[in-house]
C-alpha cells in the first residue's frame, strides 16, 4: 500500500512590519456655519471626483501620461492644482483596485468551472477522496450543475472580455450601499437617511501630504497646536475666513494616539496625508492623519527564536495560543483568547483588536519575542462549487477576515516590538492533534484540537519537526524505561544516547552489591515526578534527549 503523498513545506519567515500609519480624532464643537462649508466643498470635490473617474473608466488601458495631465488641467480650473492631484491620484488607486479585484473574480469563476467539469464528469454516485471530489448524488442534481456550468462558462467570457479591453465596474459610494436603495425595508433604513448616507459617502475632502510645504500638507492644513484650516477650491472662495482662500474651522484636535510621533512630523513639515468625513448615524465629523513608514529590515529568525515563541492557531471565534521554549517544549497551560465576528464591520474590526491586544500583553508576559502564526488565505477554498452542499463550513471560511486579521497583527506587535513568524498551516492541526493532545492531556488540564495546534505551529515556527522526537530503533523504543518526550537542542551532547533508569521500577531492577548503591538514587526521578505532578515541562541534566 503508498503512502500518502504531502505537499511540500514552506518556510517559515519573519512578516514585515507596517508601511504605514492612520490615527483618527473628531472634529467637535462645529460651527453651524462650518459644517456648511465642509458639506458644501466635499459635494463639490465628490461631484469632480465622479466626472474623473468616469473619465478613466472610458480610457481603460489607453490610458498615459497625457490623458493624465489633460484631466488633471481640466479638474484644477474647477478646484485647486493640489486639489485636482489629490482627486487623479485616488482615481488611479480606485481603478488599480477595481482591476485586481476583476482579476480575483476571473480566478474564483475558473475555479468553480474546473471543479464543475470534474464532478460532471465522474459517474453519479462516485465517492470523492479529501483531495478530489466524486461525481454528484443524483441525475437531478447533474442536471442542475450542468447548467449552472453553462452561467458560470458565460460569466467567465465575459468577465475575460471586460478584462482584455480595461473594463471595470466601480462605485462611487459602494455597492452594497448602493443596493440597499432597492431594499430599504431590509436595510431598516428610510428613503431620506439612505439619501443621506449615499450623499455623504461620495463626498471628496481628502487631500495628499507633501514634504517641504508648511505642517506637511498646503491643502487640508493642521497645524501642531491642532488648527485645522482646507483650501477652498475656486467656486467657493467667497466663502473664506482667513488669508490666501483658505477656510479656518472652530475646532481643534489632539490625536491621543500617536500625537507625539503626529506633531514630530508636523513640526519637520514632513508629508502627512488628512481625510475629513462625516458619519451620518451618528451625526460626527472626523478627521484622520496617516503617513507612511520606511520600510524597516526585519529581525533576523534566528533572533526572533531565541527566547522561545508562542504558537497561536487562528479559529472562527478564538485564538488558541500556547508558549514554548526555545527547544520546542510546551510550558504551562493553555490560553485562549475569544472574539465575536457578527454585526457591523466595525463590531467585528473591535473584537479582533480587542483580541489581538489580550495576545499580545499576554505575550509580554511571557518573555518571548516572538508569535508564530499561520499564514493562512482562503482565497482558493471559499468556492460554492467545491464544498458543495457544506454550507455552513464555506460560510465559516469566508467570516474569518484573514488579511484584516494579519494586517491587524503585523501593526500592533510592532508597536510591542515583537516579531510575527509566519508557517505554513499545512498539517498543523491534524498532526499537533496526533502528537501532542493526548500526552498533554491530565486530570488538571484538558486540551482541545485547536490547542495542539497552536503547539504545532510553535514548533514549525521554531524550526523544530512537530512531532515529539525522532523514533529510536524498534528494540530500544523504551530506552528500558519509558518514553523520552522532552525536546533537547541540536548541540547537547548525547542527547541521542540511552537515558540512565529514572523509575523506581527500573532502579530497583539493577542488581546491588550494597547498600551504598541505594543512597541518593532517586532523586533524579523524584525531579521528574515532581515536573510531571506540578504540569510543567523541565529541561534537567537527566533528559537531554531529542
């Protein structure tokens, strides 16, 4: 019989750190006459920002420098040069967006036509493997398939069409707001907050940092103190309240987060990028700062290892984490760190920060350096066609926000200087469940699947093999007294010799020539049984095994 065939082992690697920065305050005590202002030069810039980018939407990809430079001279007549850059320059991001999202789409309705084509073609009633799929339960049900592969093969020309000459589809404002309009009962929204809603998020009042220019950014001007004041765009420069066209506003901000790195850069006139908007639900304004970061070298693996790790394995509602040395061997118990994926976006975005904050102080805690997680993406396994009828598995899948959850991770362990190992999440369940759930399972202590993997991916982000240790020889299985199950380093010598008797069964089994042979005999294993009773793992002189 063949043994199953593995796929192959990526390596593990240290993820780079954040490449950029966004910090956010509100915008209080408004005048009336402010909030006028701001409503009437967002509608105004949002009007300009939507005839731009219909514009590039038309050139698709005949699109060049001098296309550019003619929409960008038409938009500052109407704005502002930097206005009319700021606007061009999200346009070019939002179509570039657009693009790679049609090309994830082409990719998933590929997928889906593949699996498609194999299940129609296997015989009905086929039994599938974990890797293939079999064929499908009934001639009813093929039939439908079949004709689901005839949408599916249609979307896919077309979108391969659409691709091949520039064409995208793009929102201003989003889609899902945008179909909610059609549905206003089921949004529990009325006709006026839609309107409301959908008018507020096309509004443009973003404006690009500069390096060189006054506080770092001439258009949407902060000042370290925390005035804000926007360049008015031609239209509305009546409306002015302070030198050269510029509108001044009542309100003052602090940024709490990050204020002190926020006025270091402000005061050095370095580039920071500003965003006013409004959230109509609660009736706010806000206005967010963000910059960008040099790319800064990661620390080396080696480095990131050396005080051991704590392996974490990400779950749909949870993440299981344990610590372990810097041999592989697991140390005190458990820990699981619980959120909530259901709501709004936002409830969702607090409960992973929330999460991944608890990890991370508790990680200090611990002394180690380092947090090795798997680098998972499920951009291949979220397909309708290729789970079938497991409804909620697929549903299960696409909740987990992978690339949020990375993003959030990578950012906030930079600010604790800690360093994210990155593994492959091949294997790591099943074989942390086969190798280290049961032994460490005790009256005191119960682990679950999800924490044995997060041992696994310890010990793959360690550089260690995830089982235990490497099997001796049949006969010396035993080493005459029990398993050996504490990981030692590669450079402790004899760490693949036989162990000295540890058990009271094996010491008295020695033949004894007298008395003296019987003094001080058990203290190794008195060592070891206090290390086994008190639920720890400890590395002695006597267990310098592999």
């Amino acid at each position: 019989m063949s043994k199953k065939q593995l796929r192959a082992i990526d390596d593990a690697f240290v993820a780079l750190g954040p490449s950029g920065v966004a910090i956010r305050d509100r915008l209080k005590h408004l005048a009336d006459e402010d909030e006028k202002v701001l409503r009437l030069v967002g509608e105004h810039l949002g009007r300009l920002a939507s005839l731009d980018l219909k514009a590039r939407c038309r050139d698709g990809l005949e699109h060049n420098s001098d296309t550019w430079a003619a929409r960008k001279q038409g938009l500052t007549a109407e704005s502002s040069s930097r206005w009319a850059g700021s606007i061009t320059k999200a346009t070019h991001d939002q179509w570039a967006l657009s693009r790679r999202c049609q090309l994830a789409h082409i990719q998933n309705l590929e997928a889906g036509v593949r699996t498609l084509m194999h299940r129609l073609s296997q015989p009905i009633g086929e039994k599938g493997t974990k890797r293939t799929p079999g064929g499908y339960r009934s001639k009813g049900e093929w039939f439908h398939k079949s004709r689901r592969l005839a949408v599916l093969e249609h979307r896919l020309d077309v979108a391969r069409a659409e691709r091949e000459t520039g064409a995208v589809h793009v929102v201003r404002g989003g889609r899902r707001l945008l179909n909610n309009r059609h549905n206003l009962q089921a949004a529990q929204l009325t006709e006026e907050q839609w309107r409301q809603r959908w008018e507020a998020s096309r509004w443009f009042l973003a404006a690009d940092g500069e390096s060189g220019k006054r506080w770092g950014n001439e258009t949407i001007r902060v000042t370290p103190d925390g005035e804000v004041s926007i360049k008015l765009p031609a239209p509305l420069a009546h409306l002015a309240n302070a030198k050269h066209g510029r509108y001044a506003l009542a309100s003052k901000v602090q940024f709490q987060h990050r204020g002190a790195e926020w006025r270091d850069r402000t005061a050095a006139n370095r580039a920071v990028a500003y965003r006013i908007h409004l959230d109509v639900e609660r009736g706010r304004w806000y206005l967010t700062a963000s910059w960008t970061r040099p790319v800064v070298k990661t620390v080396p693996l080696d480095t990131a290892r050396a005080d051991g790790m704590v392996g974490v394995d990400t779950n749909a509602d949870h993440f299981a984490a344990y610590q372990l040395d810097r041999n592989g061997n697991p140390t005190g118990d458990p820990r699981r760190f619980f959120f909530d994926l259901s709501g709004t976006a936002d409830h969702r975005d607090a409960q992973i920060r929330h999460a991944i904050s608890r990890l991370l102080h508790w990680t200090k805690r611990c002394g180690v350096k380092a947090i090795g997680i798997e680098n998972l993406d499920f951009t291949a396994e979220k397909t309708r066609e290729k789970h079938g009828h497991r409804k909620r598995f697929r549903q299960l899948i696409s909740g987990m926000p992978t690339g949020k959850l990375k993003a959030r991770l990578v950012s906030m362990a930079a600010e604790q200087d800690l360093s994210i190992v990155a593994v492959d999440p091949a294997y790591t369940s099943v074989w942390g469940d086969e190798h280290w759930r049961k032994p460490l399972t005790s009256k005191t202590r119960k682990m679950s699947r999800h924490d044995a993997a997060s041992i696994a991916v310890g010990r793959r982000a360690l550089g260690h093999p995830i089982r235990r240790r490497t099997a001796p020889p049949r006969t010396h299985q035993s080493d005459g007294c029990g398993h050996r199950t504490v990981q030692a380093g590669s450079g402790v010598r004899g760490r693949e010799e036989t162990r000295p008797p540890i058990t009271e069964r094996a010491r008295d089994a020695r033949p004894r020539t007298g008395t003296s042979q019987r003094t001080r005999g058990t203290s190794a294993s008195k060592t070891v049984r206090d290390a086994r009773s008190s639920g720890t793992w400890v590395q002695s002189s006597l267990l310098d095994t592999a």
